[in-house]
C-alpha cells in the first residue's frame, strides 16, 4: 500500500523553486496561502493546521465568505525570526 502523495508531494522543484522566488521577491504586505508557507519554510501543512487550530500559530486572516486561510509575509517573517 502506498502513501497518498500531498499537494505539496505533487509539486515538481521548479514549482516549489517558482514559489519560493516570489515568495521573497514580493512586499511584506503580500498575502500567501497555507501550501505556499509550507513550501518556503519547509514545514508541513497539517503543522500549520494544528498551530491554527491551537491558537500559538501565526497571525492568519480568512476573507469574508470564503474558507480560505491566507499568511501575509510580514507576519511569516516575523514568526520564524523570533524563534
């Protein structure tokens, strides 16, 4: 039985390559989605999940009407730089 690949496990290097640049070519106030954090911190999406669902996470916004989580990279800098 094999593992059911992730998103992110269907992402090719030149995607995750693709997101990480614009990750870090964009301003602070720029919002990203929960796979694009994933792959630019190399950290899991069910870590960011759990972290929300805790409430010790980082800061995130959800638009109105929507269920999408969004990160804004200000806020992404300033979690992973206190630590």
């Amino acid at each position: 039985m094999s593992k059911r690949l992730t998103k992110l496990d269907r992402m090719s290097a030149e995607q995750k390559e693709s997101i990480t640049q614009s990750f870090w070519n964009a301003p602070d106030e720029a919002f990203f989605p929960p796979e694009d954090v994933a792959v630019v911190f190399n950290i899991s999406l069910s870590w960011l999940q759990a972290k929300r669902c805790k409430g010790d996470g980082i800061a995130f916004s959800k638009p109105e009407g929507t269920r999408k989580v969004l990160y804004t990279k200000k806020d992404l800098l300033s979690y992973f730089n206190k630590g």
